[in-house]
C-alpha cells in the first residue's frame, strides 16, 4: 500500500501530523520515508527588480550633456619639460 503522510522531524523522529496514522501502521511495522522540502521561491534578480527605478526621477538627456560638457574641463597642470 502506498500512502502518503504528513510529519514533523523532531528530536531525530517524525512525528506524523494525521491522527489517523495508527490505524493503518502497526508498532514495528517497516516503512520508506522520502523526504520532500517544501520548495524556497527563488530571489529575484537584483538587476531585473530594480529596472525602472530611476524613471521619472533622471533627466536623461541633461545628464548625457553635463557628463560631456565635464569632459572639456581641464584639470591637470600643463606638461613641462
């Protein structure tokens, strides 16, 4: 017979959640316990979770234009020879 029951792992034993569990098991009796974990959803993607964060708050293009305009400034000392 194959039956599938519901229990705790405590103190090295299972402890089954069915009350009815003595009326088909016997003391003694031998049994195939598998084990099945339930199941962790997966964490999101970081990058993926946080697309669309910055819309509405970035000018895009004006901090395209700042980023050039600081490309022109000079701030090194001229080379001397």
């Amino acid at each position: 017979m194959v039956r599938t029951i519901r229990a705790r792992f405590s103190k090295g034993a299972f402890e089954p959640l069915e009350p009815d569990v003595t009326r088909i098991l016997n003391e003694g009796d031998e049994v195939l316990i598998t084990v099945s974990t339930p199941i962790e959803p997966e964490a999101p993607d970081p990058l993926v979770a946080s697309a669309g964060g910055w819309k509405g708050l970035v000018d895009a293009e004006a901090l395209k234009r700042h980023i050039y305009a600081d490309r022109l400034v000079a701030t090194r000392s001229p080379v001397t020879l």
